[in-house]
C-alpha cells in the first residue's frame, strides 16, 4: 500500500497539523501523478479544439481524445466506442437519457422506476421527466439491512413501465445490487435499465454487455480522473432513435434556417467544446488502473470495510446503516447524542476528512428516520492504519460531546 500511495501526491499532506486520513473517495477520489502530468501536459504543450481545426494541436487532441473513448469503450466492454458518450459526470449522464429517452418514450401516464437508495441525481431528473410529461414515478423499497426488496420488483412492473433508473452501489448504504437479476427482470417484462454506476465503476471490472444494461453512467472524479468529466454508455439502437439532448456545435451535419440535421454518434449526443482535457485525463486514469492488480486491490477495500466495520461496531452509541451481505467500501454511521457535522468538524481537526449530512439521499435518511449521517468511504490507498485513526477520533468526539 505505501508503493500505491505513492502515486497519489496529495496523500502526504498534512492538514490541521496532522496527517491527511481521506475518507471521502465516495465524494472524490484523489489523481495519480500519471494523470495529473497528463492534464498539465495538455495545458502546457498540447492544446486545440478538438474535431474543428486542422493543425497539429487540434489533430492530435483529437485523436487523443477518441483514443480515450476507445479505452473506456475496452474498459466497460462497450461493443462499440461510439456507444460511449463523453458527458460531464454521471449526473450529466442521467439527465441526458431522462430528456432524451424521455422524449422518445415517455407519454401521459406511462411509468418510470427509481429505488429507494438512489442518489438525487438519479431521482430528481426522473421527476423532472414525470412532471414534464404526466407520467408517474413509482419506488422500489428498502429492507431494514439496506438491500432493494426484490420481491417487489416484478409487480411494480407493468405495460406502463418505460424505464428502470438503479445504482449499481449505494453511495450511503454500501450495497451492491443484484444487476444481473434485475436487469432479466426487467428485460422480461420489456423494460429498458438505467444502471448509475457512479459508486460501482471504481471497485473493478463493470463488463456493461455481460451486466446487458441499456445505460450505464459514471463520473470521472470518482475513478481518480479529473473533475468535470464522465461517460455515459448507451446501445447504440436507444441513440439512434433518441432526439439531441443540447444543441450546438459539434453536435450537427448540416444546418439551415429551415432544417438541421445532426452528426452521426457519438457526436449528436456531444454538443459544443467538449471536455477533452478531462477526457483525455480519464483515460489516463484507466490506463493507470490497468497497470494495478484489480484484484488485489478490491481484496484490500473489503478487507478495509470489515476492518472499519468491526472496529467502528465496537465504539459506544455508534450505528452503522447498511448490512447488506455485499457492500461496497463504504461505512455511514451515526453516533448517538453527537450531531453528524459535529462528528465530521471534529474529525477534521484531526485531520480525518469524512462526508457528513444528507449525503444527496433524502429519501435514505427518511427511511431510516435520520436528519443526516457521517459517512467513511475508503479506495485501495487507505490503509488498516487509517480506520484506526478514524475509531479513535470517533472515541476523541464522543469525549469531548459527552463529558
Ligand atoms: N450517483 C451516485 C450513487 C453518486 O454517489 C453520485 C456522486 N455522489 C452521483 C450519482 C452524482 O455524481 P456526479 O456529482 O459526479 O455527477
């Protein structure tokens, strides 16, 4: 772990005076060297508008860009790289199939399926697309251990149902969701499935044919890429016979006052300058995590995730939300009589950076009757070492409340 720390600059800071423990890599991870040198090579050597100009720097961020595209493409097992769309983060993502399908599909009373757990940003544009065109939003709920009640999912599916929105992992409660059975699931009742990776894409291999999803989002930050960059996949019939999300640059064939049309894939779906910097830079990212033992290195996060949940269930008042038999590495928790921005101010001063409050799911914390939680999330750099020094801030906290 110390040889992979050290590609991550930043981990050797110190803040507030002690050493940096950065529990927050669901929020965002940390970049490696590899693709902080790429982003200031691009600023400092390379730069030009990419598909517009014909000189050197326009043809050669191109091409880098596209070599980008192709490697996500290998990375998620997309069969075509043209599947792959360069958006700005999964939100992006969301938004873009919410308008886009939404258009295409959606009518007066049809349904769409989010779960419980989700994220608002696989919520909220869902509701946008109910609202815009009268149809309902229905919810697939939670067990009190955190996983989907699967028993429910085949009746809440109906002739009514357009679409099925699910995170690959829960970003509060760790679980990791039965794709595959969702997804024949809902295929065999004709329902297309969105699946939001933004917490899954980062803990190994996501082979998006074998999983048979029809959209899958993710966002660069969180896989050690740059800010403001993300990629959506989507077969390739759903971008044929869906209309442009934003129009612009880039995005068009030929246009006229009287009529426009628009450029083949993936370029219809990617309108104006598009982020090649963050781009290019995600696909260092990739091309960096090819190099590391996936394995292995997922073997150390669960390892980090039962060391931090044994550890953390031994602390006083401490509730953990999220049981489920597979999770990812991710621990919220609560410790009673302590208010969760206490539990994160404290912890800062020790200079342990964990999340706290809604964590972006409302409809989370109102089903476990919570204002908020603190939330540790690890990556393969955290170490044993670390979720010590987070349990001992915790006891630190709790003395400090409650004597
Ligand atoms: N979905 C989940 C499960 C997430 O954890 C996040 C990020 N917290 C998002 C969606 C949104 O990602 P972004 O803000 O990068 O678009």
């Amino acid at each position: 772990m110390t040889d992979i720390r050290s590609y991550f600059p930043l981990l050797s800071q110190t803040v507030n005076g002690k050493p940096l423990v950065y529990l927050d890599n669901a929020a965002t991870a940390q970049k490696p060297q590899a693709v902080i040198d790429v982003v200031n090579e691009l600023h400092a050597s390379l730069n030009g508008n990419i598909h517009r100009g014909i000189h050197y720097m326009a043809e050669q961020c191109t091409a880098r860009y596209e070599a980008a595209r192709e490697r996500i493409r290998a990375y998620i097992n997309a069969e075509k790289a043209h599947e792959v769309i360069f958006t700005a983060g999964t939100t992006a993502g969301v938004n873009l199939v919410a308008f886009a399908f939404g258009e295409r599909y959606v009518r007066a009373g049809d349904e769409v399926v989010v779960t419980e757990m989700e994220h608002h940003s696989n919520i909220v544009p869902w509701q946008l697309l109910c609202e815009r065109k009268g149809a309902t939003l229905k919810v697939l709920p939670l067990t009190d251990s955190g996983e989907l009640r699967m028993d429910r999912l085949p009746a809440l599916l109906s002739h009514k149902t357009r679409l099925l929105a699910v995170a690959q992992v829960s970003n509060v409660l760790g679980t990791v969701n039965p794709l595959e059975e969702i997804i024949r699931i809902a295929h065999a009742a004709g329902v297309p499935v969105l699946v939001d990776g933004a917490q899954g894409v980062q803990h190994g291999r996501t082979d998006v044919r074998q999983l048979g999803c029809d959209f899958y989002a993710f966002s660069g930050h969180k896989i050690y890429a740059p800010t403001g960059v993300g990629a959506l996949y989507a077969k390739e019939k759903f971008l044929d016979e869906m209309p442009p999300y934003q129009g612009g640059g880039d995005m068009i064939k030929t246009v006229t006052f009287a009529k426009t049309t628009y450029a083949d894939l993936p370029y219809k779906f990617e309108a104006g300058t598009a982020n090649y910097v963050g781009a290019i830079g995600l696909g260092a990212a990739i091309a960096f995590l090819e190099t590391l033992d996936a394995a292995a290195l997922q073997a150390h996060e669960q390892q980090l995730l039962r060391y931090a949940t044994e550890r953390l269930q031994r602390i006083n008042g401490l509730t953990i939300y999220g049981s489920a038999p597979q999770k990812g590495s991710i621990v919220s928790f609560s410790l009673s009589g302590i208010h969760h921005l206490d539990v994160a101010q404290i912890l800062d001063k020790l200079g342990v950076a964990v999340r706290s409050g809604t964590l972006c799911a409302e409809p989370v914390m109102q089903r476990y009757g919570v204002t908020g939680m603190a939330r540790a999330s690890f990556a393969f750099y955290n170490t044993l070492h670390e979720v010590d020094a987070l349990a001992e801030g915790l006891e630190k906290a709790k003395k400090l409340i409650t004597n």
